[in-house]
C-alpha cells in the first residue's frame, strides 16, 4: 500500500493553485489538479480576460510539467465549477487510481466579470451561476470527499475564501469593489469550515476557511495592475507565498488549533508569522 498522501487542489491552471500544486509536489505529496484551462490556446465562455481581451497565461498542462519536475506523481483532470458531472468525474479518476484524498483545497472561483456586476445590473442567472461556482461545487466535492475520510478516520479540507466575503466593498464595484454575487458566495463559502469541524472533527477531519489577501495572481493584475506595483505600493504577496502558508497549514502541528477558531485565517499574517515567504 502506498502510503503518499495525497492532495487536490481545483482551480490549479495558475495563479494560487498552480503555486500550491508545485509547493505540495516538492513537500512529496501525490498531486491531482483540476481546472477548465487545459491549454493556453482554447477561448471558454465565463472566462476572464485581460482588458485589450487577450486570455490570461497558465494552463493544466503548464502546471502538470512544474509539478513532475519535482518528482512528484501529477494527475490532470478537466473540471467545470458549472458541470456537476464534471466534478464527480475527477474525483472518481483520483479515488480510482490512488484510492484515497488526504487533502481537499477549494481554491477554483467562478471568474466571470458577471460576479462583479452593479446590483441593478445583475440578473437571476448571474447570480445562480456564482453561487454555483462558489457554493455549491465545492461544496458538492466536500460531500464527495468526506466519506473516504471518515472511512479512514482522518482528512483535511482547505476552503479558499476572500476578504470578500467578510465585509462590505471599499468603493463601488464598478470603481474597484466587488459586487454582490463575489461577496455573497465568498461568504457562504466562509460558513463551510466550521460546519465541517463541528460535525466531524472528533472523527479526524480538520477544515480551515482561509482568506489569500491582496495577491498578485494573474487575475488580480489583469483587472487591478502590474504585480511588481500591487506588492510595492499594496502589500500585495507572490502566490508562492500564500502556497507555502497553505503547506503549513496542512503539514504543520500547530495547524490543529487554527481549525477550533471561529474566525477566518488570514494567509498573509502566517506567512509573516512563520517566515513562509520562498
């Protein structure tokens, strides 16, 4: 029996998850990432773009290679927040080939511009599509993947959130805010954790809500600006950074008692407090 523990992490063609994926592969961990970007060429509907329209850099296949030279096993795997199939369709790759999912990290969003829209803006299926995206695909892989756990009486599930999702916008979401469909959707994301502790916690799942912060993904710096201006004027941290809190979390002892705090973890203020920074 092979004993490598095993993550997986949505979201992971680039930006945080394509940074996690890389930090778990040269921690030793088996890897399985999902997202809907396969390769960089092929334009999706609900997709973000840069302003001048271009798509953004980063694919599967991209992160795949960075996790194998590591030495680590990588499984790719196509997954839509959108298609419920989809989702269970990669669970079943994983569970059939390694058998067990030590580690679940809900990092993958729904990105279209649409969650971002003014409120006399957004229609119905706006709405519905980010809380799909948001809400309910993750948590449709958390009811997925917790029964494996249980069944071997210990797991880990990370859920990406945002500050978002903690209070209200700093200006309007046409000038910089977020609109309600984000925020909503981060906020319901923000209650999963503590239902998944105090449900099963004495059975050996731990679930932490994390917030990243300010960082400077390709996606933040497509809609707010150059990365290198973001970490100068704005504090803003490398993904590598947040993906190295994110190791600590799932790797480290002191982890246990961030998951009996009620409150949300700040990645930024434990890459500060343990010197996590690559």
């Amino acid at each position: 029996m092979n004993d490598t523990p095993v993550v997986l992490v949505t979201g992971a063609s680039r930006g945080i998850g394509a940074a996690t994926a890389e930090a778990f592969g040269r921690a030793g961990w088996r890897v399985a990432i999902t997202a809907r970007t396969l390769s960089e060429e092929k334009p999706l509907t609900h997709q973000l773009r840069r302003p001048d329209g271009t798509l953004l850099s980063g694919s599967l296949y991209r992160t795949a290679k960075a996790v194998t030279a590591t030495g680590a096993e990588v499984l790719t795997l196509p997954m839509d927040l959108l298609d419920p199939d989809s989702l269970d369709a990669a669970l079943d790759v994983v569970i059939g080939r390694w058998d067990r999912i030590d580690l679940l990290i809900n990092n993958a969003v729904y990105q279209d511009p649409e969650m971002n829209a003014m409120l006399l803006d957004l229609d119905d299926a706006a709405l519905m599509r980010t809380l799909q995206g948001n809400v309910v695909a993750p948590l449709r892989l958390v009811r997925r993947v917790l029964p494996r756990m249980l069944g071997r009486r210990g797991g880990q599930i990370i859920n990406v959130c945002s500050g978002a999702g903690q209070s209200d916008p700093p200006v309007p979401a046409n000038r910089g805010g977020w609109g309600f469909a984000y925020g909503a959707s981060k906020a319901a994301l923000a209650r999963l954790a503590g239902c998944i502790n105090r449900e099963h916690g004495a059975r050996g799942i731990r679930a932490f809500s994390v917030n990243p912060g300010l960082v400077s993904t390709e996606a933040v710096t497509a809609t707010l600006g150059d990365g290198g201006v973001l970490e100068q004027r704005f504090g803003a941290m490398r993904p590598e950074a947040i993906a190295a809190a994110l190791l600590w979390l799932a790797t480290d002892p002191r982890a246990a008692e961030l998951a009996r705090k009620p409150s949300m973890i700040e990645l930024q203020a434990l890459v500060r407090e343990h010197g996590l920074a690559p």
